[in-house]
C-alpha cells in the first residue's frame, strides 16, 4: 500500500535525520489515509521538530493539531 511506502521512507529520511524529506512524506502519506494513529503521532513529533527552526511549520503544526 502507498502509504506504508511512505511511512517506512518517512521513518528512513528520520533516522538519517532529513527532517524535512521525511514531513514531505508524511505530509503526502496524510493526504491519502489522514486517519492513521502512527502517521499522526509522527506529523507532530516532525512538525514539532521542524517548528524549532522556521517559525512557518509552528503554524503548520497548529493547523494541523486544531484539525487532528
């Protein structure tokens, strides 16, 4: 299934600490199955992470938890 691609290419790019590659597949991993617990837990905990850097994926990350 695409979105189990995505997430094990998501939690890859992680590990090898692409933050921002691994939010890209998250992000369209979400589009797909938004409903998902673990793609959820980890759009958070990369949004969250990607918030510390550029203040624009803080508001993501408020959109995003106001419509989780």
């Amino acid at each position: 299934m695409l979105v189990n691609f995505l997430l094990n290419s998501g939690k890859k790019r992680l590990v090898s600490n692409n933050i921002l590659g691994a939010y890209s597949e998250f992000n369209l991993a979400y589009k797909i199955k938004p409903n998902n617990k673990e793609l959820n837990q980890l759009m958070i905990e990369t949004l969250s992470t990607l918030c510390i850097s550029e203040e624009k994926y803080c508001d993501r990350l408020d959109v995003f938890l106001n419509t989780y």
